[in-house]
C-alpha cells in the first residue's frame, strides 16, 4: 500500500482490525490510524465509517474499549479511528497540557503562526484521510459517515455541517457542542484561532447549524446524565438542541441516567449508533 | 463495606462497574479487584463468575476491554476479576520481570523464602477473595464458577481441580496447560516452589486431572490458532487434552482460526463463555 506501513493486525469478532502509520503531508508528522475490516470485505466494497476520539485518546481507545468491531461485522462497516493530534512536531509546549497541543487537536484548522504549520486536523479528517482509506481499503466512497466522543463527537458534527453531503449520517457521544461557550473550547480556539471570536464560529456546532443548508445530517446525539463534565458546563448540550430545533435539523437527544463521560457509557451504547449509521449507510 | 474502600465505579450495560481495594491477609499488601453488579442484584442474589487474568495484568484489562459486562447484564452474573499478584510488598526483584513477581502471581502458594509471605494468590482467590466477595455483596455463595486467560486460564482450571464441587464451570482462554512443561511456567515454579518439581504437580492442570475425582468441571477451552505463544509452546493445549481424553474429563477445546493471544480474541468469544457459565450457574 502507497504511503502505509502496517503497525499491527488482530483478528477481532471475524474480521481485522489493523492500524496503519503514514506520513500526513496536512500535518507534517507521522501518523496513526486504526481500521477495521469487516468479513464482508472479502465479498466486495462496503460503507465506512469514521470515529473521532476525545481529549487524550490516541487511535488505541476506541480500538480497544468501545466494543465496536462486533457491530461493524454485523453490519458490514469499515471503521476508520484516527490519531487526535499532530506528534512529536517539536512545538513548544506541545505537551504541557491534556487540552491543548498533543491529544487535543479539536479537529480544526490552526491559523496562529506556532500551530498552523501542524495543527491541520480538520484538513486531515475531511480530506487527506478520506482520499488515504479510499485509494487503500475496499470502500464505497460515497456511503461514509461520521460519529465520535466529546472532543470528538463535536469534531465529527463539524465536519458534517461544513462538508453538505459527505456524510450519510452523524452521532455523537457526550460532544463538546458549542466550543464557543466553554472552557475547553475557549482555550482550544484561543490557542490554535487566534483572540477574533468570529474565526471560531467557523468551527462550533451550534453557530453552524445557523448557516446550514444541505441535506438533513441525521444526527443522534447519547449524553450521560452523570457526566461530571455536563455539570461543569463543558458539554452544554442544550445549546445543540436549541440551535437544532431553531433551524429544523433533526436530531436525537438521549439523555442517559447514571451514565458517565468514560468508555463504559460509549460501549453500552456503540451498538445503537452503529445502527443508526447503518440504516442510512446501507440505505 | 467491612474493609472495603471503593476507588471507582462506572454505570455500563445497565450495572455498576465498581474497583475496590482492601488489605489483603493472605497477601500482606493492598489488593484491588474489580466487580461488576449487574441489574439483576436489585432485585435479589446472583451467582458470581470469577475471571483470572494473565501475566502483566491489573484488575484493569478485563473491566475495560472483554466487554463482559453485557452478557453479565443478560444472565444475571456478578463478574469479579482481582489481580494478578501482590504489589508493591517491597521483595528485591519484584518488578524485574514481566513474568515472575509483580503481575505474574501465577495463582500458586510460594513456599519459597523469599516469596512466601506475599505470595500466596492460590489461597486469596480460592478462601479470602470468595468469603469478602459473599460477605459484601449479594451473591449466592454455592453458586459460582471461574474463568481466565493465559496464566489465569490454567489458574482458573487449577482452583477448579483442587476444590472439586466448589465451582459449577471452568473455562478458558488460551491457557497455559501444562506449565511444568513450559518455559513460563519451569521459571515460575521455580521462583516460587522450589526446584522439587515434586511440588509443581500440585499447581498443574495436567497433573491434577490425574488425581481429580469430584464432579465435571465442565471445560470450554478457546485457543487462537495464529497465537504466538502457542508456537512457542508455552500454552499446550494438546497436553490438557490428551489429560481430559485419558480421565474421561468433559472439555471442549475450540481452536480459533486467525485469532491470537490478545483481549481482541477474548472479547470475541466472551459471550459464549459467559453463555457457557450461565447454563451451569443457573441451572
């Protein structure tokens, strides 16, 4: 394969899950992905679907605590799980916090003078990774869609909104909505967008359902009830809705009692988001 | 809880997904193990399922990547999975190795100077564990069985074999065998028993099997055929066959065709261990 060097394959639930290091030519670094390849792959091309991890992850946690690939067989679905950020560059500081710089790309395009060399997940996730996983792996490319975590979740709902039509459907776990309005986000963008707030509405959920006018993006949204994280209005996911029900965009809020902001609530509900992607991916 | 201090506790698949540490009398340290409550416990007792883990494991590996916990949910089953060695009981040479010492307890009793005051996982989980897990939570105490994975795979046939009628059902992942026959197990033994391999026979399935004269054990065994330690003769599962074939002992011995030694095989074959246990816990 151009351009991949194969880190590691383990059979899981009848198929592979394999991950992969190339160099991004986006992010001017080494990076890592996870890709499972469904039994069904023998028979032809199948749908993909992409997963966008949160604050800290790497390609591994999905990989290994979401219990996905089941379902991915089940379906006949390609999962596709990046890396969260750019590695290694040699930013300064780069490492110094868990919500900015390694492990916290927010999925955005940098634009200050020290990030904007590397800090290209947006591109990454919307152009270089798509146009790698097609020209590589048996895909349909016109049957993909999009989900992820916090951080993640937030990332995959912009990336639908700001791209009409590339993605058949969207969810998310426990998203970041509205950047904007919270700490993380207000860091994020500060850091990698510069002090003019307006550059940020380009990447927040909430400002873009505003300007939204493709197909529906079909979005299903899961939000633990004890995620310490809604408590500390980091996750306000009433503002999605808001912004959903004020420009006609159908969504689904489950708000889930008990449930916290870890992988046990992603893996007790993975199952129904693969789902919810399949019945329009398969459509 | 007498002598029980939480550490965590996450809702998953409907249950409690809880980490506990206690002083351990048998172990003279402070243990962790982890337990899964599943919905089932409002409304009364449940059987418990014990899992071993393998060489270089916490009490975390099983909790946050078998995705037990849904079928746990299904059949009413309290999981309880400790770890897998005393820790931090300050032997000079402990941590050396990543299979002798800390994470590799083997679930043996050392007789071994050095070793014996610490190192008695056999007694912890056959007496102390299941008498703090009966006391604390609502279990029904003549309703048990046990499983696990590699070292803990034969750990679990190993408590099955010396304490006939105590556990309903045994099963496997990828056990090692037969360890007084493999590298692992001689160096292990060793450490911990001596060089009388005499004593070695008391903690080998294959040997124990031979003088076995309780009630069915009622093995599943799973074994991945592309597993590297397999090839590297450490696991023999020909040997534990041959033993169950030559006492008449009930086993089925699956092998798995493209799986290896990862929790990527064991989450793929979790349900049916778990189906396999609830048949005999519930019975």
């Amino acid at each position: 394969m151009v351009n991949l060097q194969e880190v590691s394959n383990n059979k899981v639930f009848g198929g592979q899950q394999k991950v992969f290091s190339h160099q991004s030519t986006e992010l001017k670094c080494t990076m890592k992905f996870g890709i499972f390849l469904p039994p069904a792959v023998e028979k032809g091309k199948v749908p993909v679907l992409y997963w966008l991890s949160g604050l800290t992850c790497t390609e591994q946690n999905f990989i290994s605590k979401a219990g996905a690939q089941k379902y991915a067989t089940e379906h006949g679905l390609i999962l596709v799980a990046p890396d969260t950020s750019p590695r290694g560059v040699g930013i300064e500081g780069e490492d110094d916090s868990y919500d900015f710089g390694s492990g916290a790309g927010f999925y955005v395009d940098a634009t200050q003078e020290k990030w904007k060399t590397n800090y290209r997940m947006y591109s990454y996730i919307t152009k270089e990774l798509p146009a790698l996983i097609n020209a590589n792996f048996p895909t349909i490319p016109d049957r993909q869609s999009i989900f992820g975590h916090s951080m993640g979740g937030h990332g995959a709902i912009v990336c639908a909104l700001k791209n009409p039509g590339m993605f058949r459907s969207v969810s998310a776990f426990a998203p970041i909505s509205n950047p904007t309005h919270c700490a993380w986000g207000k860091k994020a963008f500060a850091g990698y967008l510069g002090t003019d707030t307006k550059a940020w509405e380009e990447y927040d959920s909430v400002c873009l359902l505003h300007k939204y006018n493709g197909p529906p993006i079909e979005l299903l949204v899961d939000q633990g009830k004890a995620d310490n994280f809604l408590a500390d209005k980091q996750l306000l996911p009433d503002n999605l809705i808001e912004a959903c029900t004020a420009t006609k965009s159908p969504v689904v809020l489950r708000m889930q009692e008990g449930y916290d902001h870890s992988y046990f609530f992603i893996a007790t509900f993975i199952e129904d988001h693969i789902k919810h992607h399949a019945k329009f991916l398969k459509a």
